[in-house]
C-alpha cells in the first residue's frame, strides 16, 4: 500500500504541473511562449534522466533512487512558485528539475514493484497503480480548478511539492527483489533478497551498462516487438487524434463538447479496462495485449469517417480499454522476463523511446495535415495503428510476452 501510495503521487504531481501552469497562463502569471519553454524544459529534463535512472537504479538500493529522484522534484515545486511572473530562466531551469526527478523515478518505481510486490500479485499490483493514476487523471482538473477558487496558482505549485514529497518518504524501503532468475507470474514465493551492489569492486561506466540493459531487452524479442508497436501508436496515433479531435469537434460538429467527451471516454476506458485486466487471464496473453494496443486505431478512425459524435465517444472508450489491456500486462511480462538487476535500465529504455518519440510525431503532424489534409493523415495513423501491433504478434515469443506461458512448467523453478 504504501509503494501504491508512493506511485500514485508521484503520478499525480507529474499529470498536475502542465495543469497548473496552465491556469498561470490564464491568470497571466505565464506567457504561452514561456509555458512552451517550460514545458519542453521538463520533457528535456526526463529525457536526460531517465536513462541515467536507470543505470543509478540497477547499481544502488532502488528505494534510494525513488527517494533522492522525488525530493529534486519537490524542490523544483518552489523554485518554479518563485520564479513565476519573475524569472523565466528560474522556472525554465527548475522545470528541468522537475521533469529529471520524474524522469529518474519513473524505472526505479517498476523495479521497485518487482521487488516489493510477490509475482502473483504484481499484475494486479500493475492495475491498482493504473487505476489510481487514471482516477486523478479524471477527477484532478475538477479537483484542482476548485482549489484554484481558493489559493493562488503559487500554493497549488507548493502543493504538487508536497506530492513529490510523499512520492519520496511513503513507498516502503525495498527488502530486495533483484532475484537471479525469473520467477513465475502465479507464484507464489515471496520477493528474492537484492544483491548487495555496493559490494561489487568496479563498475563500467554510465554508457556501458546502459548499453549492457539493451542488450538485455535485444534477448526478448517480444519486448523489442511490442516497444516498436507501442512508439507506432504513441507517435502516429497519440499525436494525430491529439492534433486532429480538436479541430473535428469544431469544424465537424460545431461544438467543444466531442473534445471533453471524447477525453473523459477515454480516461473511464482506461479505467474499465485496468479493472478488467486485474480479473481476466487469456491465455494468449500477448495475442490480447497487442490487440487491446491495436484498439487505439479506432479513435483516428471515428474521426476520419462523418459519423455521429456519440460514435466518436465510443471509439475513445474503445480506445481507452484497449491501452491498458496492453500497459498492464506489458509492465508485469517485463517485471517477470528481464533479468532482474537489469530491470531498471529496461524499464528506463521503454520510457525513453515511447515519450522521447511521442513529441516528433506532434511535431510533425500539423505539418503533415497542413500539406496532405486530415483525412488522409488520420487514415495513415489508423492503418499504422491497426497493422504495427498486428504484425508485432507474429514475432517469437509474443504469443505470451515469454517463451513459455507464465506458471506453466517449464517456467517452474
């Protein structure tokens, strides 16, 4: 409960932040030109981290790195109070902060799990998280926008500096968890010691041990076939429906209101969909996980096609169930299949291409709808999306996100 509790701070202030700053935006504490700066600073900030969180969370106490990694993130909480309607520069540099602590935690967190969390449990352990995490997704701007009746953006930046400290001080110290082999999913041992990794005499450097856990991941092809359908989707489909649904809801339908269903079916698909996946075990599951990714094509295809709005609600919840039918499982294989002592500089290398990818293909689909027009970008998106995870099925090992399916007997002991 308390790494549950530790997580989903720690997610909450990172959703909360480009919230926050938006209302200075429209209190006029923040010009939209600082906000851009801001926030690139703190993606620049993860990016730069998370990698290096990685490594920092396979050589030293996983628990540490959550600590020292959330603590620089609830610092830069009053260094950006301080610095709005003041300093730019201030704000743009505490950003960085910021997004480096969130960046750092985020690999440390899933090793964590791996090793606080019994591997029968973990799957569900995966879903409670994503509940959580969806859950302030979806009540946060209504809980925040009545705050800010009350206090000043000022305060509600504090505020997301006393998340990070909770995300900091909550999640249990960890009792270990790098075990030697993988253990099974329905197990029901409980987590293996952490080797001691101070008492290793030398160490490669950063660059080489970063290149030893992708090294890692490159033995799993399940895990490099997923990684690539994952980046398909975040990159194409993520960024086509985020650029396109704005402009279908007012030039389509003539109203803002296809836009919140559309976000708020999402976010209560997701939330259906982690319940579901808590409960539900195909035996494929792979095969299951990469359709659930594959469901997001449905989105860019309600809004492509003229059809009524309730239908473009529906695909997002669609949408919604089916990225977490995937998340789940994916999070939980990964705990399960890599090398434990490795796990962190895997985790970090899946957060690294799925959000270091996902602002170029922003960057790049306005551009694309500006030249070619919408539908035939939207199109394109719905094929990718449809096409790259189907065809990331038929690799090796993906039918069950392993060589064996998890408790069967080859896996045993």
């Amino acid at each position: 409960m308390r790494l549950w509790a530790g997580t989903t701070a720690s997610g909450l202030a990172t959703w909360a932040l480009p919230f926050v700053l938006g209302l200075a935006v429209l209190h006029r504490d923040l010009t939209a030109a600082g906000l851009g700066m801001v926030l690139a600073a703190r993606t620049a900030g993860f990016l730069l981290a998370v990698a290096v969180g990685g490594v920092l969370a396979d050589r030293h106490s996983r628990r540490a790195v959550v600590l020292w990694s959330a603590l620089a993130a609830a610092v830069s909480a009053p260094l950006l109070a301080l610095g709005l309607g003041r300093s730019l520069l201030l704000m743009t540099a505490a950003a960085a902060l910021a997004g480096a602590g969130q960046g750092a935690c985020r690999p440390a967190f899933q090793a964590l799990t791996a090793e606080t969390v019994d591997p029968g449990r973990r799957r569900r352990a995966n879903a409670a998280m994503t509940v959580a995490v969806r859950s302030a997704t979806l009540a946060g701007p209504a809980l925040t926008a009545l705050l800010a009746a009350f206090v000043d953006v000022r305060a509600l930046l504090l505020g997301i500096g006393l998340l990070w400290l909770v995300a900091a001080l909550v999640p249990a110290p960890g009792t270990g968890g790098a075990a030697t082999t993988a253990p099974s999913e329905t197990a029901s041992q409980t987590p293996s010691p952490e080797p001691a990794r101070s008492s290793i005499p030398s160490r490669a450097g950063f660059r080489a041990e970063f290149v030893e856990g992708v090294r890692e991941a490159r033995r799993h092809p399940w895990f490099l076939a997923g990684l690539g359908a994952l980046v398909a989707v975040v990159a194409l489909g993520y960024s086509a429906t985020g650029v396109a649904l704005p402009l279908i809801s007012r030039d389509r339908y003539g109203s803002e209101w296809v836009l919140a269903a559309a976000a708020t079916a999402y976010t209560l698909g997701a939330l259906g969909g982690a319940l579901l996946v808590a409960r539900v075990r195909p035996r494929s599951q792979g095969w299951a996980a990469f359709a659930g990714l594959a469901a997001y094509g449905f989105a860019p295809l309600s809004l492509m096609l003229p059809v009524p709005a309730v239908a473009v609600v529906a695909a997002y919840a669609v949408a919604g169930i089916g990225i977490e039918l995937f998340n789940v499982p994916w999070f939980t294989a990964t705990q399960r299949e890599v090398a434990p002592d490795k796990l962190a500089r895997v985790s970090s290398l899946d957060f690294l291409v799925s959000y270091g990818l996902a602002p170029l293909g922003l960057a790049l689909i306005a551009p694309a709808i500006d030249r070619f027009g919408v539908t035939p970008v939207l199109g394109a998106c719905t094929a990718a999306c449809f096409l790259v995870p189907a065809a990331a099925a038929l690799v090796p090992t993906a039918r069950h996100f392993g060589r064996t399916p998890p408790g069967s007997p080859a896996r045993a002991g």
